[in-house]
C-alpha cells in the first residue's frame, strides 16, 4: 500500500472530520441532559473545533519533518475548521430536523434571533461561527508552531 503525502488539503479533512465527531459527541451528551438549548454550554464546541484544530497543525508540521511552510500551517487550520462547521452543521440539520424538532423551540426562546430562527438559518451560522473561530485559532496558533526560522516578507536575507 502506497503512503500518500500529507498536504494541507487531505489533513485538514481528515482532521476536521475527527473534530466534527467530537463535536457531535459533546451535542448528544449536552443534548441528553437538556443543555443543549443553553448557549453556554455550546461554548465547549469552539474548545473542540480549537483541539482539533491545533492538532492538525501539529499533525502537518511532523509530516514536514518541522518544516512546515506557514501558509501550510494556516490553510491545514482553516480547512479543518470548516470541515468541523459543515460536518456539524449537517448534523445538527438531521437531529434539529429529524431527530428532535423540538430543539428549536429551546433555541427560538433563548435566541437572539427569535422566532426567525430556522434550521438553515442556524445550520448557516454554525459554519460561519466555525469559519470564523477557525481562522482566528489557526492565526493564534501558527504563531507558536511555525517554523524557528520563519521569517516575515521584507525581511529575507
């Protein structure tokens, strides 16, 4: 069986359909003890996405031997965030949708949307928190795990 080369792509997906299944996990034990409508306790999903996250980055700097070129870095962070957002947002499609319908009356109450409040409408703000918090994350992150000699543009020798 032929390795294939980890690139910032395929370890983003990969990760951030690990990160996703945590997330979905956590959802289902909040969701069991009827948490789940509190905003609160969604706040342990952007703890997830950032785990998930860093350890993607970590992932790709050892397949680069440390070397991990920093735009690389970023992008394999970024890619994992939204993969997290979409794979959970689809979820949430599914239980919110299928499963438990009566989700979204906790959520209207509780929301700053209100009423307004649809599945797609939180399926749509689950990926742009998540693209948002991941790229936030993979920006924090870089900073500690790019390469010892990174150099800023301008400042190459």
């Amino acid at each position: 069986m032929a390795e294939s080369k980890v690139t910032p792509e395929n370890n983003g997906v990969r990760y951030g359909l690990y990160t996703s299944v945590g997330m979905m996990i956590y959802f289902v034990i909040a969701s069991f003890f009827n948490l789940s409508d509190r905003i609160e306790f969604s706040f342990l999903n952007g703890a997830i996405l950032a785990v998930g996250v860093c350890v993607a980055i970590v992932h790709y700097k050892r397949s680069c031997q440390g070397r991990m070129p920093y735009l690389g870095g970023f992008g394999t962070g970024i890619v994992t965030a939204l993969v997290a957002s979409i794979a959970f947002g689809l979820f949430f499609i599914l239980y919110a949708g299928v499963l438990n319908p009566g989700i979204m009356s906790g959520l209207q109450a509780r929301d700053l949307f209100g009423y307004d409040l649809s599945v797609t409408i939180a399926f749509l703000a689950i990926i742009l928190q998540g693209a948002m918090w991941g790229m936030i994350i993979s920006l924090v992150a870089m900073q500690y795990y790019k390469s010892p000699d990174h150099k800023p543009m301008g400042q190459e020798d």
